[in-house]
C-alpha cells in the first residue's frame, strides 16, 4: 500500500523519536490538536538547547495536555489536578540542578491550579510553564473554565459564557513572573525560541500557547476545525513585543496579541533563601 | 550541638519540637507546610533548623500545595516532611492518595485537635484515626505510627522516615496535641546509634531493563529518582511495571492494587509495634494510643490495686491495624476497654478484630480534654462485672 | 523559482532540495502539512492507514526546500524532511 503514495519515503522513526516514548505514540490526542504541535516545538527546542537531558524534568497536571509528560522520553510526572506547580517546586527545592518544565493546560492552571500559580509566580520560583490554553476543559468533553471567553458556548455554559476570563500573561505579570510570552501553535518558531529563552531564563517563567481544540470549543464556537481555527490565528493574531499585558485580552473571535510581554531579572526564591541563611 | 547541626544529648523538649528534631535525625532535608495550630511549631522549628543542617524549608501556600511539594521533593531525591492537624490533613487526602499509587515516600504528621472542622484548635482530639486509614479514595493500605510522648514522637518520627522508605509508601505520624505541646525529657542519640534506612535504589544501569515499578519479592520497587538518569514515568493514573498509564486494564488495576495493599499487610509483622503492660493474665485488656495510652495508665493501676486483673495493650502502630494480636487475646480475655478521645474508632476495630470472642467496651470523648481516669476505670469495672 | 532580478550571488547560492518521510500509522490526516506547506508540496492521499486515516503525498517533488514547517507543525511526530544528498 506505500508504494501508492507519490515521492515520499516510509519511516519507521522520526528524528525527535528519541526524546519521545515511541511505544506510546500515536498519542491519544485528536486529529488536528494543537498539542502536538506544542510538543514538536518543545522537543525541538531542547535539542537545540544541548542541555543534560537526565536533568530535565516534566510536571503535568491533569487533562488533555497532562498527557503531555507521558509522551516525553524524560523523567516525567503526572501528578494531580492543579498540582503540578506546588509538585514542580518540591523537585527543584530537592534538586536545584534539575531543569523542571511545567506542561499543562488552562483548566489545571488556571482553575483548579491558580493559587499554586499566583504564588509560584510571587516566590519567582525557578521553573518553566507551559499553559496551553484551548479555552475550555477537553479532556472532559468541553467545559466551561476560566479562559473562556465571554459569550463563548461550552458544554455548561450553553447560553453562552457569563464570566470574565483570565487573562494569563497579565496575572503572570502581576503576580510577579519574570518571563511572559504568548504565542498561538501556528507560530512554531517563535515559541520553539521563546521556550529555548524560558529554559535560559532563571525564574518564572511563562509561556500561554493558544492552541486549536476541534473536537468541543472549535466546534461549538462556530470556529470551525483546526484548518480554520488556525487560519483564525493566522488572521487575527498580531505580534506585539512588549505589549502591556493588561491590553492583550483575547475576545470571543478577536485579536490575539502575541509576543514576549516581560522579561526582567529578579531573585529568584532560592537566591534570596540563600542570601537569608548566610 | 556539633557542627553538623544535628542535636545530641538529652534535652527539655515539647512533643513537635522532638518531632522536627527527629526528622532531622532521620535525613529529612526538606519541609514544606502552612501553619495550624497545633501544629505550628514544627514548621518553625524546621524553618529555623534546616538551613542549618543544609536542608530546604518551604511554607506553602496551603496544604494542599505542602503535601505536593512533599511529594515532588522526595521524587527530587530528599527525605521530606509535612505537619499539619486536621483541617489541614483532610485537605492533604487526594495527594496522600497520589502518594500511594506513586509509591513515594515521605511523612505526614497530624497532630490531631478536636475536630470535626475547624473545632477546639488549641485542644486534644484522637478523631483522624480512621481518616488516617479511609480519608483518601479508592483502595490502599496506610502505616500510621501514634506516640504517647515527646521521646516517643522522636523515635517515631525517625521509624516513620525508615518505614517510609522501606515500604516505598507515604507514612502518618498520628499524634495530637496532647503530645505535641507536652515538654518532657527527650534523649538525642548520637547519629550512628540511629537506625537509618536508605533508599533502595535500581541495581541495574539506565538502559538497561530496569522498570519503575516492578516490584522486589519483597513487594517494593526500587526507586529511582528524577535526575537520576533512568528517564521514568511516574503517574497518578493506574499504571503497569513501566509507569506507563493502563487505565482501561482491569488487570493492570487488579496487578496494581492487589500489590500496593499485599506491600503492607504480608509485611505487618515488620511494621506493627505494640506494647503490652501485664496482659499475661489479663482478663480485660484496655487497647489505648497516643495521649489516651498515657491515661489510662493510672485507671489500670488503680484496677490492679482493687485485685482487677487487667493489663493496657498500647497500640504503638495504629494502622495497619493489629487484628492478629486482637484476635488471639479475645480468646483469652473477657473484654477490651477502648478508651480514645472521639466517639469510638479505633474500637471499631478491636471489635470487628475480636469477632465476639470478648465484648468491646469503647469509652469515648467528644474531645477537647483528657478521659478522667474513675471514667476509665467505671468502664473497666463494667466489663469485669458482665 | 521566479526572480524578479538576478541575485548577485546566484551561482553560490543552494537551494536545498527535500525529501520528505512519513512514518506512516501515525498520521491523523489533519492536513496541517498540506495546508501550511509554503511551496505547496503536499497533498492529501486516498490511501488509508492502518488507522483509517488519508495521509499526505508529495504532489511537487523537486520543489520542496527542506523548510521543515511541515515537520514543525505536524502534532502527530508523522512527518519530516531531510535534505536530500546532491551527487
């Protein structure tokens, strides 16, 4: 049957196969999920960075992209919802040389998570954060959570959403993160860079990736599937540097401001508990 | 103190100053916690000590957040430690459950204050005990160890590090307050004197077959932790010998929890501690722990002094309960008298262990104070009497 | 390629030509690659895999430049390109 496919090769492995636990993939994900992608850009990302792969490290909480640690060929946890920073913390307290990203999802940081972050955020804990945010709850069938839009339709907000959302660059900001961007997952450049950046940077460090769900917000927002909810990113996000993030909002249908928002030097928790105990 | 920081000697101590003392006796080097009284001390203790002894302390921004970070340290290599009481330890329950299935050791101490809720803060209660084994969903097994005094809250608090390490489980100091905000003598032990169980650690290189959760006949998988090169996966969902998620897999379930509750019930010879004062020819034995062990220590003296042959069965471990021990004396006693400070738990299980071979006799207080010793001693006296 | 002038270093410059490798049964035919390809390489095949799903095929081989969005862009780790060697 390959041979009827016109001038490509078959491949038994990729390239990134051996960051990847191959014996998990096809990952559970849906066809067109911005995850993989998300993924494919931070696997990309660190061998680029040539970093002691033993010592990174990946907290996930729970939900579709709580998944994300199992598919990673790294010493990965999938802890409980919500508690993937508080988890996150303890191993780098434990172990300073560990590298210890944070992938999860909107719902699970956000909600459920949102104390841990705020204060993970104020401590400048040295730990990187991966939000991908799909604007509601997938792994449960498209709920309602706290980036959803206002007016948006979800499985419990079927008139239409009636809460303000988060937006998440700005509390990372205000709540003292001492790296903000935002990308969507058809910028695969610009966030493989900005996670590249986030692993450098000493501290909080934050990346909110708006990524495609077709099975339940797309589809029910009228949004189309992942083609057009990518053309949709495509059209109406506009990268914006620097951006204040109080100003980057994102509206049902509206424009996204994408970009690197903050990017400062601070102590981080342990240089201070350091400096404290001399 | 030497210049290691760690204590030696013999000291005037209260019970959670022993208990952080002995945590640091026991390797711990990480503490993450939120204040509640009256657990309170030991989180400043170990604020106070382990930057001495070169460790981390952290306050969380809850409980929740503590017992996370307990977690994630342990798996990031250190022997770590939470204290809380319990309002705090019911917030604790789902991640002493992700604890479990993870196999991660650590020790949580409840130092327990009459409940239910928010309740008499600054008051004694023994009303978590059954918490301490059903408080997290699904099912497990628990080692939980109660003392009955600052030096035992010290030796416990160390037995705990080693059992936790041993089982690969996460293990509960049950004392309360009582205990915690009594100040006795406290007798520190040079360090090569104390009993130190290290982690148990892969043989085998990475790459090279090891798999995180297959388990030694002993029931324990060895564990390696993250940085340690052997690139695992470590989930909360029911997973196989790789860690790797089977949640539609009754037989991996099966596999699973079938080995997490056999880990500790084929091994409760090693982990239950009891000590029996005149039980021999008992015929009423009065089952007691914590502070209660302590009070009813007069009430059984008083009963031997009126000719009553009893004897005081103190439970040392608490969970895994010691049915075995139960059973074989109900056949040899009249009674068992159970005095706790809730309104019957433990002697809930002294019954069901007893299988009506003798009569339980729960005595119990809604909490907030001690048992009066004649209240005891009535119900002592009751029992010899049907 | 169509240049609307000359490059003054047009006989040094390579243009890299790509081969593209698909590992097969991953592909969920989501059509990222096809869609975003900017030379317009791809296409949806009628082949299905073991899957049931229609993976992509090269329409225009030769001008494929090992840009690698596809492989980029692709969540499913089913495709990349590997410059192709000259002789």
């Amino acid at each position: 049957m390959a041979e009827e496919l016109t001038n490509v090769l078959i491949s038994e492995h990729h390239p990134m196969d051996s960051l990847l636990r191959q014996d998990r993939l096809p990952h559970i994900w849906c066809s067109g999920c911005g995850l993989g992608t998300v993924l494919t850009c931070f696997v990309s990302a660190l061998q680029k960075l040539e970093l002691d792969l033993d010592k990174v490290v990946v907290v996930s909480g729970i939900g579709c992209t709580g998944r994300a640690a199992g598919y990673l060929n790294l010493d990965g946890f999938h802890t409980t919802h919500g508690r993937a920073i508080p988890f996150a913390t303890g191993l780098k307290l434990a172990n300073p040389e560990l590298k210890v990203v944070v992938i999860s999802g909107d719902g699970d940081l956000m909600a459920i998570g949102g104390n841990h972050f705020i204060h993970a955020a104020r401590r400048n804990m040295d730990l990187t954060v991966l939000c991908v945010n799909n604007f509601n709850y997938g792994m449960t069938s498209g709920q309602v959570g706290p980036t959803t839009p206002t007016n948006a339709r979800t499985s419990t907000s079927p008139y239409g959403n009636t809460e303000h959302p988060f937006n998440v660059p700005y509390l990372a900001a205000a709540t003292g993160a001492a790296y903000v961007a935002r990308w969507t997952a058809l910028h695969v450049r610009r966030l493989e860079r900005s996670i590249m950046e986030a692993m450098q940077k000493r501290g909080f460090s934050v990346i909110e990736v708006i990524s495609p769900c077709p099975t339940y917000y797309g589809r029910w927002n009228k949004m189309g599937d992942t083609l057009e909810q990518m053309r949709y990113y495509h059209e109406q996000s506009v990268i914006r540097h620097w951006t204040d993030p109080a100003q980057a909002d994102i509206d049902l249908g509206g424009e996204i401001i994408v970009g690197r928002f903050v990017d400062i030097d601070k102590p981080t928790f342990s240089d201070l508990q350091r400096e404290a105990d001399q | 103190m030497s210049n290691d920081g760690i204590l030696r000697g013999s000291f005037f101590m209260d019970g959670d100053t022993a208990c952080a003392e002995g945590a640091i006796c026991a390797g711990c080097r990480f503490f993450g916690g939120y204040p509640i009284t009256p657990a309170t001390e030991i989180a400043e203790r170990m604020a106070r000590r382990l930057p001495q002894v070169g460790g981390t302390y952290i306050q969380m921004e809850d409980e929740i957040a503590s017992i996370a970070a307990v977690l994630g340290a342990s798996w990031g290599g250190a022997r770590s430690m939470t204290a809380t009481s319990g309002p705090g330890f019911s917030l604790m329950m789902e991640n002493l459950g992700l604890g479990i299935i993870t196999e991660t050791p650590c020790v949580l101490v409840n130092v327990q204050r009459a409940g239910p809720s928010t309740g008499m803060p600054t008051l004694v209660g023994q009303g978590d005990m059954m918490q301490a084994r059903w408080g997290s969903h699904g099912p497990y097994e628990i080692i939980a160890i109660a003392p009955s005094s600052p030096q035992e809250l010290f030796d416990l608090t160390i037995r705990a590090f080693n059992l936790a390490e041993k089982y690969r489980t996460p293990v509960l100091v049950m004392t309360d307050e009582a205990v915690g905000h009594m100040t006795e003598r406290v007798v520190i032990p040079p360090l090569d004197e104390i009993e130190h169980y290290p982690r148990r650690k892969p043989q085998a290189p990475p790459n090279d077959g090891y798999l995180p959760y297959q388990p030694d006949p002993d029931g324990v998988p060895p564990m390696a932790c993250a940085g340690d090169g052997y690139r695992i996966h470590v989930t909360g969902l029911t997973h196989n010998e790789k860690g790797y998620p089977a949640t539609v897999s009754v037989e991996a379930q099966h596999k699973l929890v079938e080995r997490l509750i056999r880990k500790i019930r084929d091994n409760r010879d090693d982990i239950i501690e009891l000590h029996e004062d005149q039980v021999e020819d008992a015929e009423i034995v009065v089952v007691a722990y914590g502070i209660s062990a302590r009070t009813a220590a007069r009430p059984v003296r008083l009963a031997r002094e009126m000719g009553l042959k009893v004897g005081l069965l103190k439970l040392v471990t608490v969970w895994p309960f010691a049915e075995d021990r139960i059973r074989d004396l109900a056949t040899k006693v009249r009674a068992f008298v159970v005095p706790e400070i809730n309104m019957g738990q433990m002697a809930l299980e002294v019954e069901r262990s007893a299988e009506g071979q003798a009569q339980t006799i729960p005595v119990p207080h809604a909490g907030g104070g001690l048992h009066d010793p004649g209240e005891v001693l009535e119900a002592i006296k009751r029992a010899m009497g049907s | 390629m169509k240049l609307w002038r000359k490059p003054l270093d047009l006989d040094r410059v390579v243009v890299p030509q790509g081969e593209i490798h698909l590992v097969l049964d991953r592909c969920k035919g989501c059509q990222l690659c096809v869609t975003y390809c900017p030379r317009d390489v791809l296409e949806m095949s009628n082949l299905f895999n073991a899957k049931g799903y229609h993976p992509p095929q090269v329409r225009y081989a030769g001008r494929c430049v090992a840009c690698g969005l596809c492989s980029m862009l692709c969540p499913e780790f089913a495709i990349y390109v590997l410059e192709a060697s000259r002789e």
